[in-house]
C-alpha cells in the first residue's frame, strides 16, 4: 500500500520555522513560543512555551522556546499551579508551561509556575483514546490533521493525516472541509497543540470536532507512521542518521535504489531480522512491495519508530532524489547523531582519564553528591551558580561538564552559552564513587 502525500511541506517548513530561529545581532531573545504567541500577548516577565527539563536538587528549570532554550531559577518563595510538586513538573517533560519571572543580576528568578491545562476546555465526549480514534477512522468523511510542526510531520505521522501546523493555523485554514458537520481530529503530542486547533476549529462553526489526547506519541507504541519523501531527500542529503530498507527482490535493487538503502526482500525479512541495529530508537522506514507488513512487522520486534515511505520508487526518481545503483551493503549501519553541544563517551573519558590541559571539567552537582566523590582533577561549581562563578575558569580552558544524568550538565551548558563562553557536557548516565565512575549511554 503506497501512501498520497497530502501537502507539501519543504516551503512551509522554511517558511514557519527558520525565522523562528535566525535572531538579529543584539536583538533579545523572545520569551514566548511563537504558537503561545498566537493566543498570548507577550508581557515583561512572563515565558510560555515547553519543559525542556526540571532539576529539583539544583531548582532550575529548562524551557523549550522553539527558537532557542531559557534557563529559569527558582526558589522557596516560587508558587507552582496545576502541578502537585516542584517533583510532579517532571512528569510533564514537552508539555506547556508558563512562567512568571524576574530578573535579578542578569538571571531570571520564578515567581510562578503554571502548567498549562488546556484539555479541560476539551469537554469529555471530543476527547479520543486511541481505540477511539482507530474506530473513527473506519468512517470514510473523517478528516485527521496533524497539528505538530512541519518537520516533525514530514519525519512521520500517522497515514492519511493533512499537516495543519497548531502555529500557522490561520494559514491552513482553508483545508478544512466546506461542510461543518464533517468529523474532524486533531492530534499532536498530547499536549496543547492539538485543543488549540479544536478550539479554533469550533469557532468559526465546525461542529463535529474532536482530540485525539495521546497524540502521535502514542499512537507510535503499537502502530506504524508514514515518512514524506521531502524528509528523507533532506535527512540523505545532510546525512541524518535513519534506517532505510528497500524490500524488492535483489535483481531490482541492484538496478536502482534510494541512496543508502538497504536491500532486504520482503519474503526474506524475518530472516534478517539480525541486520538490524540494536538501537531501537533508530528511525527506520521501508518502501516497496508489502511495506506496511514489513513495517508492522519490524515494530514487533520493539523498534519504535518505523514507518512507511509516502511516495513509491517511480515518484522518487521521477522528482530527482538521489539514487545509487549495484548492490546494497549486506550491514545495517546507524549511528546516533549526538545532541549539539555534548562531548561523547569516547572522548569524555578520555579527558577524564588525561585532562589536557587545554580543557577543565566541571562538575556541575551539588557540594553534598560531590563530597561522596568526583572524577579526579575535576572543580565544583553547580549549576545554579554557573553563571556567577563563571570568571573561576580562565577563558582559554575549553569547558566540559558532566553531572549524574545530564540534566543539570545540559541546563549549565545553556547557561555558559548565554553569557558568550563555549562549552561541551556529557548526556549520560554517570555513577561516581569515589575517584572511579561508570558511564551508561541514554
């Protein structure tokens, strides 16, 4: 089964996203996601948008802005809504938050921390379960639309799906159907996005709208996606790690076939099941005969992003995608693309091991998980007073921090960032004892 691409998305991507993250030299950072933006007026003092990351032993907390990443304080006097504790805030990781700050010797200092809660402006009957919204789909008229960002549609979403990005909403509005009693869903990542189109959807007299509340997270658990063929020409193209299988017998594939693809025959996949990487976050989509079995079937085998190519071979070639002909590697090969800014396990301990003396580490826990023990020749500065204590580690020392976790690493990289220095940390699992330590990779 070959899936239609139903908008194009590579304009629109450039178009919605890009600018977002082009700031002009001097200009300051915005504090308000621009989807907040479209129902919020931003204010001095107020930052909307998406928890990054929550530290409790540090008391910072990491907001996702869309365009760039802002580092919040808090202390004993900070009051907290819709959450049960400073603890409960973790369990909301991608979800909206709104946090109302001062600025205190160039830090910004919460007053207030509010979940947003959108869902109970959804009354019950418009909210679907999954078994819910798979039972809608088998209605012919009903009309599904992704609300999540462009690029995170054209990657994968769920088959049959229109892309109606939440933030550019007024600009898609002519998708919807003419007829306002046509069953629409909207879904996203379960978190604001999605009742925010519904709301907007209802207001201009829709009258059959509905959410699907767990979003493309969810429905990735037990079901597969769809990838547009503009991602994977852009993912090839700036060598994006993911997992590529063409499943037509050898003879064809060897005559043509998307570049880096992997040729595993349909009638053949269980047996290659041992190809395959151990990773089972990689992405990995197929095209070809009996694609959405295979894919299915790949699933099965715990992976949890698998999904189906949009378009079939003739399209892609027929629009100039790269192709490659001659056999294909008899290996999967992927390799995970590290996060900006982070140092990886090879080379962390090798600095740990040798600190050259180029470069400093920093240990960025409290006094007290220090005082247990801390990777040799290494300083002490927590993430709360990074910024302050900054001027401690000469200019010419190439920072490297590392924590328990790299939570707390990442929030003090954004930190050093912020006030112009450079610096790398380690997004591991790191056990100390002592002057030992043990690395486990996330």
């Amino acid at each position: 089964m070959q899936h239609k691409r139903l908008v194009p998305a590579v304009a629109l991507f450039a178009a919605l996203v890009l600018p977002s993250m082009v700031l002009a030299q001097g200009e300051a950072k915005p504090t308000m996601a621009k989807l907040c933006g479209s129902c919020h007026q931003p204010q001095p003092g107020l930052m909307m948008g998406f928890l990054e990351n929550i530290s409790v032993k540090s008391k910072i907390i990491q907001m996702d802005i869309m365009s760039h990443k802002e580092v919040v304080k808090y202390n004993d006097q900070t009051t907290i809504k819709y959450v049960d504790s400073f603890e409960d805030i973790r369990n909301y990781q991608g979800k909206g938050f709104q946090v109302n700050f001062v600025e205190q010797n160039g830090e910004k200092i919460a007053k207030e921390i509010i979940r947003f809660d959108i869902l109970k402006a959804i009354g019950n009957d418009e909210k679907l379960t999954k078994d819910e919204f798979k039972k809608l789909l088998q209605d012919p008229t009903v009309k599904v639309f992704d609300v999540r960002p462009p690029a995170q549609y054209q990657m994968a979403h769920i088959a049959g799906a229109g892309m109606m990005p939440a933030p550019a909403f007024d600009k898609f509005v002519g998708k919807l159907p003419q007829d306002k009693n046509t069953p629409i869903v909207f879904y996203g990542v379960g978190g604001c996005l999605s009742p925010t189109a519904a709301m907007k959807t209802k207001s201009l007299g829709y009258t059959n709208v509905k959410i699907y509340i767990g979003g493309y997270p969810d429905w990735i658990k037990s079901d597969i996606g769809v990838t547009e063929g503009e991602w994977l020409k852009t993912a090839i193209a700036a060598e994006d790690p993911h997992v590529l299988v063409d499943l037509r017998n050898p003879a064809e594939v060897k005559k043509g076939h998307i570049k880096g693809a992997v040729g595993i025959e349909a009638g053949k996949l269980a047996a290659g099941k041992a190809k395959f990487p151990a990773d089972k976050m990689a992405p990995i989509i197929v095209y070809g005969p009996e694609s959405d079995k295979a894919a299915t079937t790949i699933h099965s085998w715990g992976y949890k992003k698998v999904q189906v190519l949009a378009m079939d071979l003739t399209a892609w070639q027929a629009a100039g995608n790269p192709m490659e002909s001659g056999p294909t590697p008899t290996k999967i090969v992927y390799t995970p693309k590290a996060k900006p800014g982070t140092i990886s396990v090879a080379d962390f301990q090798k600095a740990a091991k040798t600190p050259p003396a180029s470069m400093v580490l920093v240990d960025v826990r409290n006094p007290d998980e220090c005082a247990t023990g801390m990777i040799a020749g290494s300083i002490n500065i927590p993430a709360d007073l990074i910024a302050q204590r900054l001027s401690e580690i000469p200019a010419d020392k190439e920072i490297i921090l590392y924590c328990n976790t790299g939570v707390r690493a990442e929030m003090a990289h954004t930190l050093i960032a912020e006030a112009g220095r450079k610096s790398r940390y380690l997004n591991a699992m790191l056990n100390i004892t002592g002057k030992s330590f043990k690395i486990e990779e996330k």
